[in-house]
C-alpha cells in the first residue's frame, strides 16, 4: 500500500529492516525498463540510457513517478538526500540529465555467491538458479561502476558495514564530506546495536569447501558445492560465471576494477 506517509518500499519477509527505496524512483525505473523489453532481473545488460531518455521526452515512456521523484530531488530544501534502488546501478545515466546537481554515489559490493544464494532463497532454484543469480551480479557491478565513473564515489562493501559498521559509517561519512556533503554526525553504537542484526544476515559458514580455485593477489576463491553434476552444461555454465564473479570480487576488494580501461569480461 502507498499513500502520502508511504514514500518508501515497506518492510518484507526477505527484508526485514527494509528496503529504504522510494516507491516513486523504483516504479520509474521500471518504466525506464519495461519499454525496452527489460525487468530488474532479466536482460539489463541490454539497457539503453539515450533511449530511455528519449522515450521519456517524446513521451513514450511514461514519467508520471519520475515527476513525483525528481519534485524531491531536485528540492534544495531536501539537501542532503539518499537515493537507493538497485536499478540505479542500470539506469543512472537516464537519470543524471534530469537532476539539477551531479550527486555523489556510494557503491557497495558483496560477495557474488552469497548474493546469488540469495536470490535462490528467495525465490526458488528453478526461477533463480545460482547462474542467473551471478550473471546479474556481474552486470549490475559492472554497470554501476561504469556508470558513476564521472561522479564523486564512496566505495564500500557489504562485509566491512557488517563487521565494522561504526568505523565505516564514520569512513564513508568522510568520504563524502569530501564531496562537498555536510560532515556527518556521529553515529551512536547503540544506533548500530538496534540495527545491524547479524541473525539476518545469509549464514555463509558451510557457503564454500576448501578446495582453491583461483587466487587473485590475496584474494582467495574457494569452490562451492553445486546442485548440478559435474560434466553437465549447466554446471559448466555456472562455474564459468562464478569464475568471471569471484575475479571482478577480488579486484573490486583490491581497488583494480575502479581504476579507468578495467577489462570488464565478456559474459558467456
């Protein structure tokens, strides 16, 4: 249900402390999409930014939720703002010609294999099998970090916002102060106690076997244990994507895939 005190996606069995998405951006993000033969999780590799620009000007792609978004946005007095939805990672460069100001962005990346399982939990091995899972993965990854690479950046990742949450909150209160933010205010840890529960996180403890795959500098890519039989196309299929994953993993936990001319892969 949406009304007038309900600008953000609610709280849901897969996401219990909440979304933190305005209902407006993530609908016209799937306006943006849907034209283009595209959902959040089928085909984004294909999205075209210009086109959906184009679209939303000769009025082919319907704007209505983008009017009550950018009516927020583009408010001085809403000064500082957080916009999350990760079809952000997809359609920013739709976005970034209707913003009045150039925003700062903050990207935050976790474990390909803990974010495929994930999906497969939520959704079913049959809709989502792990390979859609690290297929999307990549392209969402890959798109936000080429698509932001003009904007003032704040990296993070979801294992140091877990595990030092009150370091890293101050850290990436830094970072954007550095890109002209207000400083941040100090985050209390009984803040922290209340939000971060540790039981909703994925438990990862039984998530990879010991064998090594690969290692990337110090960056270790252990296997996992696959539904599929060995010698199958689907197990090849997938453990090709999990290997393109765990690399653009590593050199996103080294600082490499941020750095101009990254080789992004070709997917499979």
């Amino acid at each position: 249900t949406v009304g007038p005190e309900r600008l953000l996606i609610q709280p849901s069995f897969d996401n219990k402390r909440g979304f933190f998405e305005r209902v407006d951006a993530v609908l016209q993000n799937d306006a943006f999409m849907h034209p283009q033969g595209i959902s959040y999780a089928s085909n984004v590799i294909a999205y075209d930014p210009e086109k959906a620009l184009k679209g939303k000007e000769s009025g082919a792609v319907v704007f209505k939720e983008g009017e009550k978004a950018l009516k927020f946005l583009n408010n001085p007095r809403n000064r500082p703002w957080i916009q999350k939805d990760p079809r952000m990672c997809i359609t920013l460069k739709t976005w970034l010609p209707l913003l009045d100001a150039p925003p700062a962005a903050v990207f935050s990346y976790r474990h390909p294999l803990e974010v495929a399982k994930s999906m497969e939990k939520r959704d079913g091995a049959t809709v989502f099998p792990i390979s859609r899972g690290l297929r999307l993965w990549i392209v969402y990854n890959m798109r936000a970090i080429q698509n932001s690479e003009n904007l003032c950046r704040v990296m993070t990742s979801n294992e140091s916002l877990m595990t030092d949450t009150k370091n890293e909150i101050r850290r990436i209160g830094e970072g954007l102060a550095k890109c002209g933010l207000p400083p941040p205010k100090e985050v209390q840890q009984a803040v922290v106690d209340e939000f971060v529960d540790p039981n909703l996180r994925l438990d990862n403890s039984d998530l990879f076997t010991e064998e090594l795959v690969e290692r990337h500098g110090d960056c270790i890519v252990l296997n996992f244990e696959s539904k599929h039989a060995k010698g199958t196309r689907e197990k090849e299929y997938e453990f090709k994507l999990y290997k393109i994953a765990t690399k653009i993993y590593c050199d996103l936990k080294s600082g490499a895939a941020y750095r101009n001319g990254y080789d992004w892969p070709k997917l499979p």
